[in-house]
C-alpha cells in the first residue's frame, strides 16, 4: 500500500507540473508575442500622431 501511495503522490505531482509546463510554454508560444505586436502598433501609432500634430503646428 505505501508503494501504490507515493507513486500516486508521484504521479500527481508529475501531471501537475506537465500542466503547468505546458501553460507556460503556451503563452511564451502564443501570448507573449501577440501583446508585443499590439505594443509595437500602439507606438507606432502614438508616434505618427505626435508627428503629424508636429507638421501642422509648425
């Protein structure tokens, strides 16, 4: 009984973390690099407005 009880305990503990590994390598994956574009655009954008505020002002 004490076998099939820690190798149950192990085999949770494995499940949980392939879970969690999983997730993270998702985000880095999928996530990370959609936010980095949408930040990318959202400055480019600040960046045009400025510059086009800048031409009619001078």
């Amino acid at each position: 009984m004490k076998h099939f009880t820690s190798g149950l305990i192990v085999g949770v503990i494995g499940t949980v973390t392939a879970g969690l590994a999983a997730l993270m390598t998702f985000k880095k994956a999928v996530v990370d690099p959609i936010e980095d574009e949408e930040s990318k655009f959202e400055e480019n954008r600040r960046k045009a407005l400025r510059k086009s505020r800048a031409a009619h002002h001078g």
